[in-house]
C-alpha cells in the first residue's frame, strides 16, 4: 500500500490500530485517555470493521474496576479485548491485571501514563501509574512519539497474541496523548498480514464453553501452588523474541527501525543517558547538538521495558561508555532509587567493565523538560564524582537534589517555525490551531507539529498553544521558548503575564484588542512597549470581538485570529 501521511495526536493513533485487533472493548472514561475510548466507541457506531471484518463491540462500565473486569471476563471467553485508561484508573484495574495474566490471556490495555494522587491531584503525565503495575505481569511496552504510539500499538497486539501475555502499551499523558503530528498511517490490510491466526484460533478454543467445561481460577494449597506460578516462565522468557519479530515485520512494512533497546548518537560514546517516553525525542534533539561540538553522547531508549531484556540491552549500549545516567519518570520515596535506574543496575551487577552508573528523576506531573536540561545531565556526567539520585527542571532548595543549569541551547532545526497563542479556555483558540496544524500537515510537504498548554479547569483558564512547522523532522517534546510569532487572544494578558517572553528579535506580535491608537499607547505596559522596540518586532492589533460580533459568531474569535 503507498503511505498515507496524516495529522493526528498520540491517543488517535494508539486507537486506530488498537480497533484493528478489537473484538470487546470495555471502556470507562479517565483523563488523558478518553479520547482513545471515545474514537473507538464512535468508529463502531459507525460501521467501521475491524481486520476480522467486525464491528467492535463496546462496553461502558460503571468504573475502571468495572471495565477491567470486563476484559477479563470477556477474554476468558474467547474475545480479544482492549480497554484504554491512566492514572486512578488504572489502579483500580490492578487486581484484574493480576488474574488475566496469571491465565495468560492476551488482552492489550493502552495506558496515557499519567500521575497518580498524592499529596495532590494532578492530571497530567508521568510514570507513576504504569510503575505500579511493575508486578502484575503484563508485558510493559513504551512509546515516545505519536507516530511511536501507532506503531508499537500493533507490536503490542501482535505479541499478546502470539505470545499469550497480556501487554500493557503506554505513553506519555497530554505530551504525546494530545500532541498533533503529521505521521504514517498503518493500514489495516497490512496489519491483517501479520496475524497468526493459529494463536487466534488457539485462543478462541480456549474459551469457557458449558459445553467443554473446565476448572479454572480454583484455590490452590501450598503443595502446588508455587509451581503452578513457575510453570508460566517459558511464555514470559519467549517475550522478548516475539516483541522483537514483530519489530521486524513493523520496520519491513514502514522501513523504521524499532528494536527493544535502541541506541541513538555516538558509535563510540563515554557518556550514555537511559530513558524511556517522550523525553527520548528531546535527548536526541540534544545529542545532534552536543555531537556536533565533538561530544561523544548518546541516548538508549527503552521499549520493551518487561519483560527487561539484559541480552538485547547489552548488546545495544555501546562498548565504549563510561557513566551512564538513567532517568525515570517517577518518584518512590524511601526505594534505594527509582525503577529504571534499579534495572539498570542490575543488569551492570556482574558485567566485568562497569561504567559509572547514576539516576535521575525528571518530568513529574508534565513538568518541562528542555535540551539545556538535558545538557545538564550530560554535564553532570562529565565531573569525576557525578551527582546521584538528581532532579532536572526544578530548583529543589529543599534537599538540594536539582542539577545546575548550563547557558540555554536552541536545539530546534533550522528553519521551523515556532508559534504560541495565548487563549482563553473555551474562547476556541486551542481548537482553531489543531485546525491550522493539521491543514499545513495535511496539505502541504512540511513536517507539523502542535501541543496545548493548559490547566485543570474545562473553561476560564489560559491556553497556551505550541506549534511548530517546517521541512525538517520535528523532535522537540518540549514548550516553545523561542518564537517567531506570539498571539495574544485577549488583551487583559499583556498586564498579567510575559506574554512577550522568548519572541525573537524581528518576530511578529499579534494582540486582539478594542484599544484605539492612543488607549493602545495608555494601556500597553512600559515593559512591552520596551521589548517591541528593544527587539524590532512587528507589532499588529485586530477587533476581533467587533468583527466576530458583526458576522454572526458572537465570542468566538478564534478563525479570526488564525
């Protein structure tokens, strides 16, 4: 099939290939995974046909716990079955995870990591949620970009298969959940090849029947219980070679390269960084950067984080490397280190050449992060005693964990563009840019790229919206810091907030106001008035609340402003 490039986030990518595989999916809403569940609901309702040539079935719980229970009832009863969830949620599916892989049934649940509640409620991303289902024994499958997200999709549903181990795929919350990029769409024919319908049947004869009854999910003593668990070791041992075949027919259909480990940068590289997630695209933004000074970097991004391969991550990491630092994206407080980091460590316990080893947390609650604090790390790694058990993207002047921050470095491809509007919730601004990305993306050659920035309220609150654009592709996971143009839907902003920050010197500052030229001259502070002049930035204003007014579209200002 010739490849269809398309703009689309993280979650409708996951969904798309997630339908393919689907017979039941037993959904329950939870932010940021809604959407995935949402699409999927609404492609069934509509008609659309799975690769078995179905409609999938959807069911709404009453809660996660409930829709959990669902996969796992409806797979023991021969149906391939999907569920999508983050954060709380996903802990209410704890209990069922552990039954559904204890029976070795191949359901995929697709995870928008997400922090977990605790000293407060956050809704956005991190791996606190899918670190607590280290031990439930799915497999753990990550993906760090959108395009990522659709692809490992279907390795996830392919090897749970295959291999009869339920796959827990996940990726980041709101960075690449809701992030918009112009990727390759996997077309179900392609994906309907891969299949081994052996394992298929298998598994539908497995299912309950009255009228082949079987004994399971019984009570067992301790005579045998233990090695009833043992007996499952060749199915998870297998894992690693089925995700890794099943890479292989990805990369021959897409001619990516995706592996269980894989090593980004430097072929003879001192200074390696270990990572999973979004944060990966930033490393190697970063990597370019520092290589092309003459630093010998690298990054290892982790996929296949269980079962943890030590062959293919040996074989992976370059032999040259000295210190490595691994950076989680969680906090257990009281562990001896996080989990990523505990992984690697033990995989160095016996290796004769050891490098230095260092761990690093980063990122909770979508906190930031930026190449310059990825420079950081890098640094850190330079000095003869490097900093254990750090932080990058806070100052923590608390316990003193936070690394020291470089000069700032702009590692963003030559000729991108880089835009923000400042909106207001519900004003429509966000909506209007996922419009505009996605005509540029889908209309044009160019490479695209957009994030929203905004908080917990559903309306009132600030948005900021992030896009990129340009003929190079498109790895910054990150905030924009560096604009060429800076929209301000509302003019109460410019009094409260730098909206100005970061507008390079010759950019474009739009600001949708009602101020005639001398209210525009009382009423801009003297702090803008200042940075236009200081760093000539071409300085335009539009009504758009008369404007929208006079055509019918009473608040919605949005198409104006695009």
């Amino acid at each position: 099939m010739a490849k269809v490039m398309k703009s689309m986030d993280g979650n409708t990518a996951a969904a798309h290939v997630a339908y393919a595989f689907t017979d039941v999916a037993a959904i329950f809403p939870i932010t940021p995974s809604s959407p995935m569940a949402e699409y999927v609901d609404e492609w069934s309702a509509h008609g659309r046909k799975n690769i078995f040539g179905q409609q999938v079935k959807v069911v709404e719980m009453q809660s996660e716990a409930g829709a959990a229970g669902t996969v796992h009832g409806s797979l023991a009863a021969g149906a391939l079955t999907t569920t999508f969830t983050a954060s709380q949620g996903l802990l209410l599916m704890i209990p069922n995870m552990y039954k559904i892989a204890g029976e070795l049934l191949p359901g995929v649940f697709h995870v928008t990591a997400r922090a977990i509640a605790g000293h407060a409620l956050s809704i956005f991303g991190d791996h606190s949620d899918v670190m607590a289902c280290r031990q439930t024994g799915f497999a753990m499958l990550a993906s760090s970009s959108v395009q990522e997200s659709m692809d490992l999709a279907g390795v996830a549903h392919l090897s749970a298969i295959k291999g009869r181990v339920p796959f827990l795929h996940f990726f980041d919350g709101f960075r690449t959940s809701h992030e918009i990029q112009k990727i390759e769409v996997l077309d179900y024919d392609d994906l309907a090849k891969l299949v081994d319908y052996d394992a298929v049947r298998e598994f539908r004869k497995r299912a309950l029947n009255p009228e082949r009854p079987v004994t399971r999910g019984t009570a067992q003593n301790p005579d045998i219980f233990f090695q009833a668990k043992e007996a499952a070791n060749p199915f998870y041992l297998a894992i690693p070679e089925v995700v890794e075949e099943y890479m292989n027919e990805i990369n021959k259909l897409t001619g990516r390269n995706y592996k269980l480990f894989n090593y980004y940068g430097h072929p003879e590289a001192e200074r390696v960084i270990v990572a999973m997630g979004s944060v990966c695209e930033t490393i190697e933004e970063t990597v370019d950067y520092l290589m092309a000074q003459g630093e010998k970097v690298g990054v290892l991004k982790v996929r296949l984080f269980r079962p943890f391969s030590m062959k293919h991550f040996l074989a992976e990491m370059p032999k040259t490397v000295k210190k490595v630092a691994v950076l989680d994206r969680t906090k257990e407080p009281g562990s001896l280190g996080e989990p990523l980091y505990q992984d690697v460590c033990t995989v160095y316990f016996e290796a004769a050449n050891r490098p230095a080893i260092v761990g690093g947390r980063y990122g909770l609650g979508s906190k930031d992060t930026t190449p310059t604090q990825i420079k950081a790390v890098f640094d850190n790694l330079n000095a003869d005693s490097p900093k254990n058990h750090f932080t990058i993207g806070i100052v923590d002047d608390v316990t003193n964990t936070s690394l020291p921050l470089g000069e700032y470095i702009d590692t963003v491809p030559e000729g991108t563009s880089c835009c923000k509007f400042w909106g207001l919730g519900s004003d429509g601004t966000v909506g209007a840019n996922k419009s505009a990305i996605k005509i540029i993306g889908d209309n044009t050659d160019m490479y695209a790229q957009a994030y929203f920035s905004y908080d917990s309220k559903k309306s009132g609150g600030v948005t900021v919206s992030h896009l990129r654009f340009g003929h190079k592709p498109i790895r910054s996971t990150y905030l924009i810091d560096k604009a060429d143009f800076i929209a301000c839907h509302n003019p109460a902003y410019v009094g409260k907030y730098d909206v100005l920050a970061g507008l390079k010197d010759g950019g474009t500052f739009l600001l949708n106001c009602q101020w005639s030229k001398d209210e525009l001259d009382e009423k801009l502070p003297a702090s803008v008035k200042n940075y236009l002049a200081k760093h000539n930035i071409n300085f335009y204003t539009i009504n758009a609340v008369d404007i929208a007014q006079e055509i019918g579209l009473g608040g919605r200002i949005n198409m104006i402003m695009q």
